[in-house]
C-alpha cells in the first residue's frame, strides 16, 4: 500500500514539476554545437530507440554531450563524466578501466554489470564479477547518449539501470578533412602531461566510398607517491600512464538505398601503480623483530597522496571493437545487420602484501609464534590477469521513420557468445627466509597445523592461486511498436525475450595456503530466461514540447557467488563469524526491476530554453550487491534482498537573447535507495544501496564572442558537484561514509576557421577531499579526484 501511494504521488509530481519548469537537454550538448548570430539551441538527434529521432520525441530520459563538448567540458573517463551528467554514478577503482557504473542508484558492485556501455552498435559490457567497466578513450566521438531507465527490451539484461553508448563519427563521402591537436598541461603534486591526436577523412571515391584513420597518444604523471618502508620517498608520482589509440573506419555507399560500414578502434592504458593512497596502513613500527638491521624499517607512510606498498601495481588494458554494418532499404522498412567482435585484455599486478604475509601475520599465525611486522611485510605480488572474447551479431528491421501510417516499428533478433579467463597467482618469493629467519624453522614446519601437507615449504609460495573460466551464450527476440492514438498522441509497447546459458569452471592448485577449503574444481551451470517489457505513453504538447510517462522492466543475469574457502579452520571463517553466517552462497539468483517514470521534454522562448524534468519510482527485487570479507581479502556476490529508489532529474540550459553567444546550464538529480526487505545478514532494512549519491549537481556557463580577423573568444567554466553516498552495508568499516565533494573546471581562448588554442583548468579549486575510502585485509585505500591540472591545448583543422 506504501509504495503504491508513494508511486502515484511521484508520478504526479514529477508531471507538475514537467509542466510548469518546461523543457529538457543536456548542458554540455549544446555548448559546442551553437548558432552564435541567433543564439539558439541546436535540434539534438539520437538513436536511443534503433532509428534517429529528435531528442524531444523519445519518451525517456536522456542526457546527449556532442563530441566536441567532451573536450571543452573537459571529459576524459567515466569519473568526468558522472560528474557531468545527472543520475551516472561510478563506484571508484583503483586504476584505470576498474570502476563500475550505475544509473540512478542501480547499483554495479557485484555480478553483472548494471549499465549497458556501447561503442557505435557494438555491446562492450563486461561483467563487474571480473572487472570494472570498459571506459573508450574519447577521441573522434560524433555524442555519448546516457540512457536512463530499464533499457532491456533494446539493449539487453546489462541494460538494468540505463545504457552509455559512445557514437563515433562516421567517414564523410565527399569532402577531405582532418585535424592535428596537441595538449601540454602540469598537475599539482605531480608532473607533465601531455597528448597529440591526428585524423585524416578521405573521399576514396567521391559519393560512394570513404575512410577514415586516426590516432592518439599520450601521458598522464602521477601524483601519489611511494614510500619504501624506511619512510623514505621512493616513486614520486608512482600512479602515471600512457594511453594509446587507433582507429580505422570505412563507408560504402554504392545506392541510395545500400550501406556498408565497418569500424576498428584498438585502444591500450598502461599505468605504472594504482590511483590510491593509504589513510590507514600496516602494523606499527617495531624493533622487536627486526632481521639483524639494528633499525626498524616497517613505518608505513600513510597520508593525502602517499602509499607505502612493497611492490607497485601496474594495470595494462587493451581494448579492440570490430564491426560491420549493413543497411538495405527495402521501401516497407530498413534491413540492418550489424556485426561485431569485442576483445578485452585487462592484466593486473597488485601489491598482494598485505592480503598475503600481512593477514597471515596478523590473523593465521600460530600461536606459539610472537607475530612480526618483518613477516607482515614480507613482499607478495598479485597477478590477476583477465579477459574477453565476444562475438555479438543482430539483425533488424526497422520501419521507415516517417510513415504514410500511424504506425513505427522496429523488431530483431540477437546472439551473442562471451568467454572469460580469469587467473589470479599470488605469491611470496620471501615468506620462506624470513620465517626461518625469525622463528629458526623452516616454513613447512606449520603447513599441517594451517591444513597443508606436512612440512610443505612449497604451501605459502604460492600463497593463493586459482583460475576460472566461463562462457555466456545469450539469445534474443525483441519488437518495439509505436502507435499514433493521435497526431499528438503516442503509445509505445515492446519486448524482448532472453535465453541465456552460462557455464562456470574454477580450478585451484590445493596447495597454497589460502587454498585451504576450495574445492579443485568446481563447475556450475546457470540457466536463465527473462522476458523485459516496456511500456510508453507520450503526448506533444506543441511541436517542441512534450510530456511522456514509461513503465519498464530490468533484468540481470545470475551467476556462480565465486570460490570461497570452507570447512573448518578456513582462512575466512572469522569473516564468516562477524557477518552471522557459515558460509557463502554457492550461487546468486537473477534481480529485477520495475520502474516508473514520468517526465517532460520542452524547447521554449523561440529555442533558447531548454528543460528536461523526470520522476521515476523504481522496485527491485532481489538485489545483487558485493560483500567484503575484509579479514581474508575474499568478497562475494549474494542476493541482499528487495530496494526501492525514487528520484528526480532536471536539466536546464538557457541561451539568453540579450547576450549573443552565452550558454548557462544546470542539471541536478536527487536519489534515495532503501533496502525495504533483506535476505541476507550483512543488509538492514532501512540501508541505503553502495555507492549511490543522494545528490548531484552541475552549474555551467559558455561565452563565445567576436575578437577581429576572424578570429573569435569563448570562456567555458562549470562546477560539479556529487553528493554524499554509503560505500558498504557494514557500518564498520571506513567506506560506509563516501564525503560529498565539488570540482571546477574552466576554459578560455581563442578560435577561427581552422584554428582553436586554449588554456583549460581542472580541478581548479584542487579539491582534495577523500570521497572514497575502502578497506582491504586492514589497509584503507583513500580516492580523491586529480589535483588541479592546468594546461593548454592547440588544434589546427583541415
């Protein structure tokens, strides 16, 4: 009865809110695509539902930032990007293409992933149980669309919270062009940066066939420092990397009525250490133990922007998107045939010190033996290679977009095949001499007491390793159909039908320490079939205005919890123990979700305002969320229960007349998540989801005006802001409290035909505050933005 009351007074409100505030787009989309001598806002395409539509007839809400605004907006990863755009959140990773998205706090923190990410037509959604999500590289990107809402009946189970979809530009047929862009920038507590880009669009034969090439590189500095366990610094700027792309695209155009088109994009990130530092960290310093060195070493450097880790942990991510489209008139509707291959290569080396010697130190060690912070830094590298191999093809049919009928349609089928490898090998090349040195007995001589073989020196070196691998076949039926009840009046109905077969294989050696309770090989096979329905009713109040309300639904896949330690004396059971629990689920089942929208789309005062509002009440059933087991470094991923979110989101952008060439905007989006029925001990009814932000806001402003010869000023300034967020049911530890924080941003130069060069700032204000903290095996890593970076960039157009 609560929610039902709630839902109707939601709905209501939000229509009122719609109407009387007026009409929606994004900010950022209209800076950069502006007619100055009129001063008004520019008509905004998308394909958000399979065929281009402008922005006000799609009765859903969606956020649009042209490419070129990318770059004065300063949007370079998903971090920028959330702050940009309301209701996108990114749980934080500690280095590049390991953080996780959600869309009005669906939450992405364990399982699949919530929010479906594509690049042009080709699905690049990874599962967050191996990885964080695939962030493109921004470079040659016609507009990213932020889809939110359930997106299921187009874009698949992934599509839980909404959908990220990167669009490139597409090779022009007839006109030779291109562009050399340079950056050159510095960052507080860091170093130099820089990036040069190049693209060439050439006319192959004009008319009919075109290629596009171009490429990027470059360097970011770090700006966490490495202290060795002296105290003393070691790598200043430890977390730098390089980034690298390559893209080759081509278009066949031989009729009026048949296209061809195919896109290769290859991207790397390679970064040297992770982007954390250590707020709390290690044992305290001690000469009781210490290895005939008279000093003690073991001061942990902890503090804004240091880390003390034993071995640092690089990150190299290599990303390939292939596709081939076909599209073939057929008078009655478009064929579409789109076909695609994703590759992913995501190597990890974590500094595994103190999940490994540390915990076993602290936690495992027997009792006849005095723990040491010598043992407890014993060096332990983690290497945790992964990737993907994906092959996706969808055919279509797609109604013309101006029917002599009241009638647009579009149906298809989908298949695609996934396969995952995941290996982690953690070993500790020191654990051996170090304890014989301490202790004046090798090793092996507790192996059995801690479940090993007797005097097994081989037990704790490696220390951990396993391997997984698993394959996902999905098949797909969709249809979506809008009926003209009226010239102003539209009902939209789809859906899409799933199968997908999952099957999981983990196998682990049986002879390391923390191997102790896993079994060797355990296979699971995990069926599923959904059925996503959507559902939209839209009214035009006038050519530029209108008013919709969309119910939908959201599905995501279950799947294997992971390989946990069980049985007695397992290195988890104390984590166990605290959570209230014996063990962990073996598996976890599929959520869904309901959502309920209602919103308004308006363009107003002769196109130079523009207001999008929405509402939406959303219930989840069976929600997946992460659970850490801070102890043994373990996690897992388990149903928490049943949530409801409800929220708002507006965005204003206004070009007033009585200024040629200024562009205000303001967006905001307010959430509340509530777990309202719980399942699972480590969840409280009342608790809000991970990582979601009660509160986000963006403020604006764009100036372009004349100078002389041609040439032209801009300004560009904005100010985001993310609110407070909880980062973990369990109250104590330090990520249940993620900080509210703001960043500034800030452009100015100059520009003609040919020419734009420009000083930018980010982070101007170098906001340092500490939004994210979590704790892994006793060690508190710390997020904070990138301190203030200030630079300029030159681009030259031919």
């Amino acid at each position: 009865m609560r929610t039902g009351i709630l839902r109707r007074h939601l709905l209501t409100s939000a229509a009122t809110l719609a109407i009387s505030t007026g009409p929606l787009l994004s900010g950022s989309a209209v800076a950069a695509d502006v007619d100055n001598s009129a001063n008004q806002l520019p008509e905004v395409i998308v394909t958000a539902q399979k065929r281009s539509e402008d922005l006000t007839k799609v009765p859903s809400s969606i956020s649009v930032i042209k490419g070129d605004a990318l770059g004065s907006s300063g949007i370079n990863d998903f971090d920028d990007l959330s702050r940009a755009v309301p209701g996108l959140s990114v749980q934080a990773g500690a280095s590049e293409g390991s953080g996780n998205l959600q869309i009005r706090g669906i939450s992405a923190t364990a399982g699949d992933s919530t929010v479906s990410v594509y690049l042009n037509e080709t699905p690049i959604t990874v599962s967050s149980r191996f990885g964080g999500a695939t962030q493109p590289i921004p470079f040659d990107i016609a507009q990213v669309e932020v889809l939110r809402g359930p997106q299921g009946t187009l874009y698949g189970a992934s599509a839980l919270g909404g959908t990220l979809r990167y669009i490139q530009n597409k090779p022009d047929l007839n006109t030779y062009s291109g562009f050399v862009a340079g950056d050159l920038s510095g960052t507080v507590h860091g170093g130099i940066n820089y990036e040069t880009s190049a693209l060439v669009n050439i006319p192959v034969i004009a008319g009919q066939f075109a290629v596009r090439i171009g490429g990027l590189y470059g360097s970011d500095s770090g700006w966490i420092d490495q202290y060795n366990l002296y105290g003393q610094l070691q790598t200043p700027g430890t977390n730098s990397d390089k980034k690298k792309l390559l893209r080759v695209a081509a278009l066949y155009q031989p009729t009026d009525d048949l296209s061809i088109s195919s896109n290769i994009t290859y991207q790397r990130s390679d970064q040297k250490d992770i982007s954390a530092f250590y707020t709390d960290a290690g044992v305290a310093n001690s000469l009781a133990n210490s290895l005939d060195s008279g000093v003690s070493p073991y001061t942990a450097s902890s503090g804004l922007f240091k880390e003390s880790s034993q071995i640092r942990g690089w990150t190299h991510d290599s990303v390939l998107v292939a596709d081939l489209g076909i599209n073939k008139d057929l008078g009655f509707a478009t064929l579409t045939s789109d076909s695609s291959y994703f590759y992913r290569s995501y190597n990890q080396l974590f500094d595994g010190t103190y999940y490994n010697s540390g915990a076993f130190n602290s936690y495992y060690l027997p009792a006849q033996f005095t723990p040491s912070p010598v043992l407890a830094f014993a060096p332990s590298p983690s290497y945790q290679p992964v990737g993907w191999d994906t092959w996706t093809q969808e055919l279509r049919l797609t109604s013309p977009d101006n029917p002599p009928y009241p009638l647009k349609w579009v149906a298809g089928l989908y298949v695609t095949q996934q396969h995952v490898g995941y290996t982690q090998n953690e070993i500790d090349p020191e654990i051996n001499s170090i304890f014989q040195k301490l202790y004046g007995v090798p090793i092996g001589s507790i192996s059995a007491a801690e479940g090993g073989p007797a005097n097994y020196n081989n037990f704790f070196n490696p220390i951990f390793s396993s391997a997984s691998k698993e394959t996902d076949d999905q098949y797909a039926a969709f249809a979506s159909v809008t009926y003209d009840i009226r010239p102003d009046l539209h009902l939209t109905a789809g859906l899409r039908y799933t199968l997908s077969h999952e099957i999981n294989v983990s196998n682990n050696l049986l002879t390391s320490f923390y191997d102790v309770g896993l079994a060797a090989e355990a296979k699971s096979t995990i069926k599923n079939y959904s059925a996503t329905p959507r559902f939209s009713l839209a009214y035009d109040i006038n050519d530029t205005s209108s008013i919709y309300t969309t119910e939908a639904k959201g599905f995501r896949l279950g799947g294997p919890s992971g390989q946990l330690p069980t049985g007695p004396g397992n290195v988890c059971s104390q984590d166990y123990t605290n959570l209230g629990i014996s063990g962990p689920p073996s598996s976890y089942s599929p959520d869904s979700l309901w959502s309920y929208e209602a919103g308004i789309k308006t363009t107003a005062l002769d196109h130079t305002l523009s207001v999008n509002a929405a509402g939406y009440y959303i219930n989840w059933t069976n929600a997946q969320q992460s659970v850490n087991l801070p102890i043994c470094g373990f996690g897992y991923t388990a149903n928490a229960g049943d949530a409801e979110v409800y929220g708002s989101e507006l965005e204003v952008v206004y070009a007033p007349p009585m200024l040629k060439g200024l562009k205000l905007g303001v967006t905001g989006a307010f959430n509340h998540t509530s777990i309202t029925k719980t399942t699972a001990t480590f969840a409280t009814v009342g608790e809000a989801l991970e990582d979601v932000p009660e509160r986000t806001a963006t403020l604006s402003a764009d100036y372009d005006f004349p100078l002389m010869g041609g040439w032209n000023g801009f300004v560009h300034g904005d100010y985001n802001f993310n609110g407070h967020s909880h980062g973990s049911f369990q109250t104590d530890l330090p990520n249940f409290e993620n900080q509210a924080y703001g960043v500034v941003n800030a452009q100015f130069g100059v520009d003609d035909e040919n020419w734009k060069v420009y000083l930018f700032a980010k982070n101007l204000l170098n906001d340092h505050t500490i939004y994210q903290q979590i704790e892994q095996a006793t060690v508190v890593e710390g997020y904070t933005a990138r301190p203030l970076t200030v630079g300029i960039s030159a681009r030259r157009d031919f």
